[in-house]
C-alpha cells in the first residue's frame, strides 16, 4: 500500500494503537469512545473537610473499581460563586474514569479570586482523599483558567505533594503581571479611544456597569477607522493575540483589519474583567503604569506593523497619540496590595515539578504571552508549552486534554519532556510586555 491512502491507513492504524493504549476506541468519524465494558465508578459523599482550618470546604472524589492508583486534582476557573465541587468539565470525565484515573476536587471555600483559599483547600483535599482511599502512587495537579494558577501554585510549593502539574488556559503569568498588561490596554483605550465614557480603571465598585460602559465605548470604536486603529493599539499593548474566535478562521500574518476584528470581539471581557473582588481582597490598587514607555513597549511587542498599518489606514498620527499617552495622568498601585497581590498569587517560575501549560494560540480572554513569559523563566526542563492551533478559552477537546496528560506522564516517568505530540503544533505568542515574578523586580 502506498500514496496518500497507505500514509491514511497507517496513521489511523497509529492513533487506533494509541487510543487502545488509553482503554479508547476510535469511532468510525475520527472521534474516541469509551469500550462498552468502561469500569464502573462510586462518587464519595460531598463532605466537608476535617480539617478544622478548612472545615467550611467541600470536596469530592470519583474514584473507579478498577483505579489506576494516579489522583488527578482539578482546580476549577474563576467563578463568583462558590459552586459544586466539580472534579472535572464533564467532557473528559468518563474518557478519564475508564481509563482508572481517580478524580478529585474541591470547591475552595470561597468565590471570586480566591487564591488564598484555594491552595490550602487543594492541599487539604489530597490528604482528605489519601485518608479515605489510600495515598495515591501519583498525583498531577490540573486546572483551567483561574485554577490554571492555582495549579501553579501548588507546582511551586513542596508542601502540595503533587508530582506534575498541568495548567490549562492558565492565568500563569500571575496575579500582578497579568492585570497590569489588563491595565495598559484598557489606559491606552480610555486615553485615546473613549476619554468621556466614564470607564474606570481601578477602584471600581461595580464591574458589570463599567464592563457595560466599556462595551459601549468598543462597539463605537470600531465603527470607525479611528477606533479601530485605537483598538488595534490597545489590543496589542493589553496582549490580545491576533486571532480570538473559534468559528472564525485564523487571519493571514499580514491580515490586519482581520486581526483587529479579532481583537474587538474580546476586547472588553478581556481588558475590563472583574477587578472589585481583587481590590477588597487586596484592600486597593494592585495595579500600576507609572512610568511606563508605551512607545517603547510597542516597539518590543513585535507587532508594530499591524498598528501602524491600522494607523495609516485611519489618517492617524501614531507618534502624537503615543505623546499623549506618555503625558496622560498615570494609576498608581498600594504596595499592601501588591504584596497580597504577589502572595495571592505571583509565580515564582521556580516549579518543584514538572508543570505543563496547554492553550489555544487564539485564547483572547488569557493572553498566550503569559505563557511564554512564565516557561521561558522556568526554563525547559521542568516547563512546557502545549499549543493547540484553534480559538477560543478553555477549548480543550477531552482528547487533547487527554493527550496532555499522556504527555506529562512521560515527563515524569522519563525525566525528560517527550517530542511533540500529533495534536500539538509549534507556536511562540509575542513577548509578555511586563513580566513579574515574585521575589523579582516587576516593571
């Protein structure tokens, strides 16, 4: 057998041998199914913990008949209200269940940011689990978004027990660095783009009013060339990549009003998100731009060409309009708040384990360059990038989150990262503009 048709068939006989390896079966349209005798699971009582420190969290645990002796810790994503304590988005959970993985989480006792909460409560859980199931011979950290740093977290503290990590959609970059690239898109947005639509910046009290402003400022931003090369200038200095949503194709490298679509369509959630919850947490203004070159932070982004592109289409001097952002009124930060900020949490990039980051190189909501910044500073060895190419947050299919957990397994039994799987492709988001890891100057 030869050509096209002989490469088909041997590539569908190798992910056919992979899935058996997994207990999957590949259906006949190219999807995974569980095998019909899938074992059997029992869920554990939704319990609170013993510990007195953490009596008012709630945990849970499925574990199967035929458990594999591996724990995974889910940490979910940021959410207002406390919640159930989902052990695993239900589309990976039974692929996981059949495959004798035991499934565990808790729902951290509080709402909103609540990294202080969270990371004991996690590691409350593992022993919670261990003193009713046995201890378990592995057990990998994971989560999305929110719960992708809390997964950090626990990666950087020996205390966690945990042996790998994998942080998906991650806020990675921490709490400080992440929300002052929030901060400079949405400052050079309200300078240039939206000065009387009454957006707030930090000290806001209520965030669904000022998102709602927000979105009404981006929607008349881009009805015109002149906001749209504000946007675009916005965008690129709050991080946006160039390609947000999944029923959209990717843009061309040189596509630029494309981009800048791309970028409209997330700008608000992701350059207005939540901030009140933070701020009465940190008891103030955590975030900062004083003294900030917002020429010269263009300049590093790599993508001075889509802006001055934008710029030139719309009849806009980009050189006056970075002078008035070097001259306008700046946020400054309460260093209270930025030492809980740092504790609550700030990664250090110095995991005890092997931590794995798996996201869409179009997430608009968690800038990619987060990633970038958090592996190159933790270095290859016990960091790395999984890159899906599609759009979109938390869109991990259950296979591909299966397929990041095969590949951080290797890494732990190996010492050593595996090649590249199938399902990945080879991506380098631009730089993290203002990087900041704890123990480190941040910018």
């Amino acid at each position: 057998m030869s050509g096209k048709n002989g490469r088909a068939q041997r590539h569908i006989g190798g992910m056919a041998a992979w899935g058996a390896a997994l207990g999957l079966v590949l259906t006949p349209l190219g999807g995974w199914a569980q095998p019909a005798s899938a074992p059997a699971a029992r869920e554990t009582l939704r319990a609170s913990l013993s510990d007195p420190a953490q009596s008012q969290v709630r945990w849970s645990a499925v574990v199967p008949a035929g458990w594999n002796g591996t724990l995974l810790l889910w940490s979910r994503g940021y959410s207002p209200r406390i919640g159930d304590p989902e052990v695993i988005p239900p589309r990976a959970r039974e692929a996981l269940l059949a495959q004798g993985y035991a499934l565990a989480a808790s729902d951290y006792g509080a709402g909103g940011w609540a990294l202080a909460q969270a990371v004991p409560a996690q590691q409350a859980t593992i022993r919670a689990f261990a003193a009713q199931y046995g201890a378990p011979k592995r057990v990998i950290a994971w989560g999305n978004s929110m719960g992708g740093l809390v997964t950090t977290a626990l990666a950087e503290d020996r205390r966690s027990g945990i042996d790998g990590a994998i942080a998906m959609c991650p806020s990675i970059g921490g709490a400080v660095g992440m929300m002052n690239m929030v901060l400079d898109g949405a400052f050079v947005f309200k300078t240039l783009a939206a000065p009387d639509a009454g957006l707030l910046l930090t000290g806001i009290s209520d965030d669904r009013a000022n998102g709602a402003r927000a979105q009404a400022a981006v929607d008349a931003a881009m009805q015109t060339p002149q906001g749209r090369a504000r946007v675009a200038l916005a965008g690129v200095l709050g991080g946006l990549p160039g390609w947000t949503r999944g029923d959209r194709p990717q843009p061309g490298a040189t596509d630029y009003a494309a981009q800048t679509d791309e970028i409209g369509a997330v700008f608000t959630g992701a350059l207005f998100p939540p901030r009140a919850d933070q701020e009465a947490r940190a008891g103030g203004v955590y975030s900062w731009n004083e003294r900030i070159d917002y020429a010269a932070q263009l300049r590093l982004s790599g993508r001075y060409a889509h802006v001055a592109a934008m710029y030139r289409a719309a009849g806009l001097n980009l050189r006056a309009d970075l002078a008035k952002l070097a001259s306008a009124p700046r946020v400054k930060a309460d260093r209270a708040a930025v030492r809980y900020m740092m504790a609550h949490y700030t990664p250090t990039a110095r995991p005890v384990v092997p931590i794995l980051s798996l996201q869409a190189v179009g997430d608009g909501l968690t800038s990619p360059s987060l990633q970038r910044a958090y592996v190159d500073a933790a270095g290859p060895r016990m960091a790395q990038a999984m890159w899906l190419k599609q759009a979109g947050h938390c869109v991990a299919t259950a296979d591909q989150m299966v397929m990041a957990l095969r590949h951080l397994e290797a890494r732990i039994t190996m010492g050593r990262w595996p090649a590249r799987p199938a399902g990945a492709v080879a991506h380098t988001p631009p730089p993290m503009l203002r990087p900041c890891l704890r123990g480190r100057v941040c910018r």
